[in-house]
C-alpha cells in the first residue's frame, strides 16, 4: 500500500507539467464562472430579474461542465499516457478529447447539477430534502476519479461494458480505499472553504481560486493513483489473479 503511494507521487512529480496545466486551466475555467455570475449578481435585480438570467444561469453551469470535462480529457490522458507507457495509447491531446471529454462532461454535469439543486433548495427553504442530495453529492465526488480513470484505462466510455469498465474499482477495491478516502477529503475541503473563505470583499475570487488549485492538484494525485490501481488490476488479470490482500 506505501509503495502505491510513494509510486503515485512520483509519477505525479514526473508530470509535474501536465498536473500544473491541469491546474491552471481549471482555474480559468472557474474564475470566468465565477467572474461572470459576479458581474450578473452585481447589476442584476434580485428582486425582478430579468427573464433571460435562467438561460445564463444554464449557460454558466454549462460552460463550468465542458471547461472541466476538457481540462480532464486533455492533461489527464496526457498524464495517464506517460505513466503507463508504452502500453497504454493515446496520441495526443486530441485523441484525448475525443475519445474521453464525453465521459468526463456526463460525470462534471452530474455533480454540477447535484450542487445546483442543493443551492435552489436551499434558496426556497426546503431543507429536508439536502440530506439525501448531500449523501448523492458525497457519493459523486467519492467515485468521480475512479469511475473517470477507469473509463480513461479502458479507452472509452463504453455502456455496453460497463461492469467490465470498472472492475478495477471492485476488484482491487483494497487498493481504491485511499483513492476514495482522498475524494472524500476533497468533498469535506470543499465545504469548509465555502464556509470559511470570505467572499464580502474583491479578492473572495481569487481566494476561492487559490484554494480550488490546491484540491485541483490533489485530483491530480488521485487520479494518478487510480491509473496505477488500474495498471496493477490489468498486470494481476494477466497473471491469472492473485491474493487482493497481497500488496
């Protein structure tokens, strides 16, 4: 288990390139989002809004979903190339995009739509139904790496084959504990920065973003050390199995 570990952060050191552009791009993408809705809350009436502020509000979760689902596609195939050459295949950024932004937009819009949900019925005073959706969010976030690196190792997202997809999750499921624990983590993090950083003054965007940045690379590390899980499940399937609790 150390050896995972040790093994995922020096692969990570080893892309530290790939992991920053993840980073970085991720950052633009939340600060137009953010910098937007800004703009919008600022001139816009709370009490009469206008009637075309719910297809921004529908354009903005997009554009945070598609940004998101890029970021992943591109940097993490990249990434995920170079740990696992020369087995693995992808031949660039594009292929990366091609074949895994749909996967990585389906699992962003679910959380995004999750969180939206949350916030509205937050907003309307229905409170009893944000212990359900709190516990759906958690699940989410929990199973976002995984599920998206497993769909990345097989080389698409194949409905088709799904159980087959992700068996490296139930399968090697001692070995994807911390990798979960690491989502959960991010998931708590998350919470509390919404709660603790301020956001009455100009700069709550840039503090938000700084502290996105921090959990954006430690997506990174997540994601690098369900890739190797997913190495060592295709590694113990060739030869023929092995004791899970042997690591």
């Amino acid at each position: 288990m150390l050896s995972l570990w040790s093994d995922s952060y020096r692969h990570l050191r080893q892309n530290s390139a790939y992991a920053a552009g993840y980073v970085g791009c991720a950052a633009v993408v939340a600060a137009v989002y953010r910098g937007a809705n800004a703009g919008i809350a600022a001139i816009v009436d709370k009490d009469a809004p206008p009637p075309w502020l719910p297809a921004f509000r529908l354009g903005s979760l997009l554009w945070l979903a598609v940004g998101a689902a890029l970021c992943a596609a591109v940097f993490f195939s990249l990434i995920g190339r170079r740990v696992d050459r020369p087995l693995w295949k992808c031949s660039g950024w594009q292929d990366g995009v091609r074949r895994f932004f749909l996967a990585w937009f389906i699992l962003n819009l679910c959380q995004i739509m999750v969180i939206d949900v949350m916030i509205k019925l937050n907003e309307a005073g229905m409170e009893s139904s944000l212990p359900s959706l709190l516990m759906l969010d958690l699940v989410l976030r929990v199973f976002f790496l995984p599920v998206g690196a497993c769909i990345m190792y097989w080389g698409r997202l194949d409905w088709a084959h799904l159980p087959g997809v992700l068996e490296p999750i139930y399968a090697q499921f001692l070995l994807v504990i911390p990798v979960l624990f690491i989502g959960f983590g991010q998931w708590i993090l998350s919470y509390l920065g919404a709660e603790k950083i301020p956001t009455d003054t100009g700069l709550d965007i840039l503090w938000i973003g700084l502290y996105d940045a921090v959990l954006d690379y430690i997506s990174c590390f997540a994601f690098v050390m369900m890739w190797r899980v997913c190495m060592i499940h295709r590694d113990r399937s060739m030869e023929g199995g092995g004791n899970p609790f042997d690591f």
